[in-house]
C-alpha cells in the first residue's frame, strides 16, 4: 500500500514538473491557438459603435474604427499583462518604450476617461498628436515610438475619422504615468527598447486587472 | 555604480528633461534684446523641437524625414514654398513666422503658437534664415497685393475664366479635383513625388484657405514646385476673382456633411480606390508605416533610404525568436518578387509564412492587418509589386536554445519581470556590396558635413 502512495506521488510529482514546463513553453498560447482566434480577440475587444445616435457621426466613427483597427493602434495602446493583452482595458495605454538618446514614452489612455483619458484633451491636441507627434506639453514623441510620421499621411478627413471614433471607446480609468527622460535603452547596442508589461496604474480597483 | 555616478547621472537627465521639455527656452523669453541671447534661444527650441523632422544642420533630413510626405524643409537652400514675395526670392521674416505659428496644413507642420512665446518663435525663426547665406546676401522681394474684389457671383464667374485662361486644370482639373487633368504625376525640385493640390478640399491647402492666402499662391508661384507664379498673366482684380472661384468650388468636408452625404462620399472613395488600387494600397502602406520596420535605420533611427522596404531591421523579441524585416520589394530573389498574391495575404491576415511556419502576433501586427477588406488587401498587394527590386537577403529567425528559452518564459510568467524587446541599427540581410559601398559613402559624407 505504501509502495503503491510512492508511486503515485512520484507520477504526479513528474507531472507536475511536465505541466509546469508545457506552461512555461506555451503560454502566451502563440502556437496552440489557431491565427482566427487571435482576429477574433482584436475584433471582439473593440467597441459597437452602434449606440451612436447621430448616424452620420457613428458612419464616420465607423471608419476611424477601421482605420485605427488596421493600424493596429491597440499593439501599444492595450496594457499587456504577462499572458497577453488586456482586452477588457482596450486602448487604455501602459505600454512603454525608450528610444536611445531620445526619451522614454508611455503609451497613453486614449480612452475618453475624464480623469485619466482623453477626455482631458481637445480634438486639437489630439489630432496635433496623429499629425506631427507634438504632445500636449510640447513635447515631440519619437516617430518610431509614436508612428505619427505614418499618421501624418491621413488624410485630415481620415484623421477626423480616428478622432471620433476615439470619442467613442469605452472609458477605461487607467493612470498612466508620465514619460520619464531616461535615455539609455536596456541593450546598448540596440537603439530602442519596448517594454512587455503594463506600468499604468488602476485608480479603480488598485490592482492590475488580468 | 556609487552614488555620486547616480547623482551625476540623475543630473544629466534632468537637464535632458527640462531640455525636452522646452523649459529652458520659456524661462530664457524675453531676453531680446541681446543678440547672443536670440541665437542661442533659438538653437536650443530648434534643437528640442524642429531636429526630428528638419535635422540638426537644417538640411532637412532628420531621423523623421524619410517616412514624412511632403518632405521637412531643407533651410540651407533658402529655397520656401509659401511666401509673400516673388518667385525665387526668399521669404520675409513675417512670412516664416507665420509658417512657424500655425504650421502647414495637411503636412506634419504642426502650429508652434500655443506651445512657444513669441519672441521664443522670433528667435526661432533667426534661427532658421542662419542656416542660408542668401538672407545675408539678398532682401526678401515683397510682391503687390491689389485691393480685394470681395466675393460674387459676378467675380466668380470671372475668376472660372480667369480658371480656364491660365489653364489651371491641366494640372488641378476642370473641376479643380483633377478631372480630365494632363497629368498628376509630378516631382518637386527634389525628385519627391508630388501631386496637384486638389482645390476642392481647402483644409489641405498648405499655406491658408483665405482668399488672400489663396491670392498669393498664384502671385508668388510654389517655389521648388511645378505651381509657378502667375505674376504678370493676370492683372491684380482677375486674381482675386480666381481666390474667389477656388473658395467657391470647395466641397464639403466630412465634419460638416449629414448621413446621406457622408454614405456618398465614403463609397465614393471605395470606388475611386477601386479604379486605383496602387494608389490605394500606397496610401494604406505609407498611412500604416510599413517601411518603419522593413526598412534598416541608423544610430539616429532615420532610415537606410537605399534600403527602403527592403527589409534587414533585427528585432530581438526574447525569450521568442530573433527576426529580422522581410525585403517587401519585388526582388524576385531575396524579396517578394516570386511570393503568390496569396502568399503575402495569408502572412499578412494570418502571421503564416511561404514555409507553413506561424509568427507571433508582434511586431508584425497581422491579427490587427485580418481586419483588412478584400479590396484594401489587394490594393496593399498592388502596391508592394510596384516597389522597385533591391537586393537583401533576409536571415531566418534564429530560436532561443531552449534552455535560455525556458529561462526567459520563467522570469515573465512566474518572476514576472518585464522583458523589453529590442531593435537594431544597421542592415542584418545581405545586400550587394555595390549599394553598401553605396551607403557607406553617402553616410561618410554627411557625417563630414555634419562636422563643418
């Protein structure tokens, strides 16, 4: 009978090392998990449009939802967590990148927040931002860490377009801190640096979500 | 590190901070009256903010400038577009101000004013005329401006013929959007691509959609552009009538149009995109950014413009595979030249190579690129099959072993440390030793330049 508990413990301590291992090769579930199941994610995370009234506002919204969905906006600007992004906090921002000799940049919460998003910002600043990169604060984010210099090529009824439907995302209270000066990237000899995790702060809850 | 290299460090970052920041020059505001002081407040906004685009000698060719569309400004030439001075002359100081203030339309000149006081924007623009020598050598010729003719219907119809007269369309189109137009394929005294502007859609006028900012493109001609000066083929009150047509003929802007309208005008562009799918897919290309990854770049981050989509950036992405950009141009070797339409959609929609393998969703963004309409695919196809071939072959991704693999997955998922991708400067593909001799030269001359 012993014997028989020895073994036993023995099988399912090597399982657990084998499942532990299998966690550590497969999560992020990159490979498991066919490409559709990653498109559908990225759809089903952005917002209906269709609460919007106006339906000349939400034709229009649609639009900037196409745009912004395949300029994939959401890469930077949805937190990740260590097992992905955080869908539920879509377009909240938390992402991070230093470029060397330039400045370190957090992505921001575009979401129209009143305390933490963009809706403490005018249709002016934001569109200044997709258009030439200048910040609130005047400050010129990098073009490779903001890609504004692609974004400059909107045309400004495009650009109009991305704005509206920003207006229209669910707010999300997300902090994000503000950018830092550091310079030096993680590797010396690589130019720039982007972080894999989330530095936003959760006003709501205190804790990071999943 | 001791302390003191931590103090001294923190130092350096603050000073960058502020610098950044263009504290520094508001506190220097209002120091105009020394010279000195001016030149310098000018070099430190002008370094903080004008470098990405316009580059640190002014040449116009910051790290930014080679995915922008038009290109930053070149100060050394003393050559601008929008003045209130004859062809070829160079501008007045208010006319470069007024550049500064409130930025370009529909370019990546955003308004200064709001961000930077004005004498701070004064001496900014001495700034900018010190890196010509043609403002110590020449004064700016100021052109006459005729007394306005207000806008009617009897002036516009004047300013139709006036349109016709100095056979605007040839290039804009009798519609002013370019239909029937001889051609609307152009490049500017450059070599860059450039297109009529389209003179229904006023928001995009670079230089202001008055009628008197209108007046002055005829007048002063676009210099460096195809748009000449019409100085001289049209007395002073036809001009003003012609402002007046080309306000007359704006269209509606998006922001402004009801339901139906805005239905129109979007399957309006769809069919248009559908008549041009090159010029749709550029449009997506350039609006996406694709060369910003499938282009190498330099220390400064600017691109390797002889290596434009032709791949070569390393991406370290531990603990997962280091990739290096795919060559997008239609190389038939080392590019996409032998790839089936289906092939480069299926990696673009699906993150699938010609080899079966899968990528992971980043930093090539296909489950975003999936969202793709069919018409808006075959566009982007379109388009890469134009892009001239240029040889460099890419390396495979090299894998992690796997015990650095299992390591890396260990400090994430269970540690969770924050393990930050990176990317490299210079070519990892191997291009012919031509065009690297090529770039060599090209960086060792300006690297020459920048030191003078």
């Amino acid at each position: 009978m012993k014997k028989i508990l020895k073994w036993i413990a023995i099988i399912v301590g090597i399982l657990l090392v084998v499942a532990f291992f299998a966690f550590l090769y497969f999560i992020p579930p990159f490979t498991l998990i066919p490409p559709e199941e990653f498109t559908r994610q990225t759809v089903e995370a952005a917002p209906s449009l269709d609460g919007i009234t106006d339906p000349a506002l939400r034709a229009v919204a649609e639009r900037g939802k196409y745009i912004a969905t395949v300029n994939d906006c959401s890469g930077c600007h949805t937190p990740l967590g260590d097992q992905g992004p955080k869908w539920d906090a879509y377009f909240s921002g938390g992402g991070r990148g230093t470029f060397k000799g330039y400045g370190t940049f957090n992505t921001r919460n575009l979401t129209p927040d009143p305390g933490t998003g963009l809706a403490r910002r005018s249709d002016e600043q934001v569109q200044r931002v997709l258009r030439s990169g200048l910040l609130p604060e005047g400050r010129v984010a990098h073009y490779r860490d903001m890609p504004w210099a692609a974004y400059s090529n909107w045309t400004p009824e495009d650009r109009y377009a991305v704005l509206v439907y920003l207006r229209h995302l669910k707010p999300v209270a997300h902090r994000i801190p503000d950018d830092n000066a550091e310079t030096a990237t993680d590797d010396p000899t690589a130019i720039e640096t982007l972080y894999s995790l989330d530095v936003g702060v959760w006003p709501d809850s205190g804790a990071a979500r999943k | 590190m001791t302390i003191w290299n931590k103090a001294e460090r923190a130092g350096l970052y603050c000073g960058l901070f502020l610098l950044c920041h263009g504290i520094a020059p508001h506190l220097a505001d209002g120091q105009t009256g020394n010279p000195a002081a001016v030149a310098s407040l000018g070099k430190s906004i002008y370094e903080s903010k004008c470098v990405a685009c316009h580059g640190k000698e002014g040449k116009g060719n910051g790290p930014a400038a080679a995915v922008l569309s038009p290109r930053p400004r070149d100060f050394t030439e003393g050559k601008y577009k929008f003045r209130s001075t004859e062809s070829g002359s160079i501008p007045t100081d208010e006319d470069l101000l007024n550049t500064v203030s409130v930025g370009l339309h529909a370019t990546a000149m955003p308004d200064w004013k709001p961000f930077i006081g004005d004498d701070s924007l004064k001496a900014v623009v001495a700034y900018v005329k010190s890196f010509s020598i043609r403002f110590t050598r020449e004064t700016p010729k100021l052109i006459t401006v005729g007394g306005a003719v207000p806008s009617s219907p009897a002036s516009i119809a004047a300013g139709k013929n006036t349109y016709d007269k100095l056979q605007c369309g040839g290039c804009h189109g009798v519609d002013g959007a370019g239909k029937g137009a001889v051609t609307t394929e152009f490049q500017d005294d450059w070599g860059y691509d450039l297109k009529p502007t389209n003179l229904t859609e006023p928001w995009t006028f670079r230089g202001g959609s008055a009628p008197r900012d209108i007046y002055l493109r005829f007048t002063t001609g676009i210099d460096g552009s195809p748009m000449p000066s019409f100085a001289g083929s049209a007395t002073s009150h036809e001009m003003w009538d012609l402002a007046n047509y080309v306000v007359s003929i704006g269209r509606k802007p998006v922001w402004t149009m009801n339901e139906t309208e805005v239905i129109e005008f979007y399957s309006h562009l769809e069919s248009r995109a559908k008549l041009d799918p090159v010029s749709r897919g550029k449009y997506l290309v350039k609006t996406v950014g694709c060369e910003f990854c499938h282009s190498p770049v330099k220390e400064d981050g600017g691109m390797i413009e002889e290596l434009r989509f032709a791949g070569g950036q390393r991406w370290d992405l531990y603990p997962f595979d280091n990739v290096v950009s795919y060559n997008l141009t239609s190389d038939k070797e080392t590019g996409l030249g032998n790839w089936t339409d289906e092939q480069i959609k299926t990696l673009l929609t699906k993150g699938i190579r010609r080899n079966g393998s899968r990528m992971i969703p980043y930093p090539m963004p296909w489950p975003a690129f999936a969202s793709l309409k069919a018409d808006d695919l075959n566009a982007i196809v379109a388009y890469l099959r134009t892009i001239p071939p240029v040889y460099n072959r890419i390396p495979d991704p090299q894998s992690p072993n796997i015990f650095s693999y299992f390591w890396g997955k260990f400090k994430v998922l269970v540690l969770k440390k924050d393990i930050p991708l990176h990317v490299f400067p210079g070519n990892a593909g191997t291009a012919k030793e031509k065009t690297m001799s090529e770039i060599d030269a090209r960086m060792r001359q300006s690297a020459g330049e920048g030191r003078q």
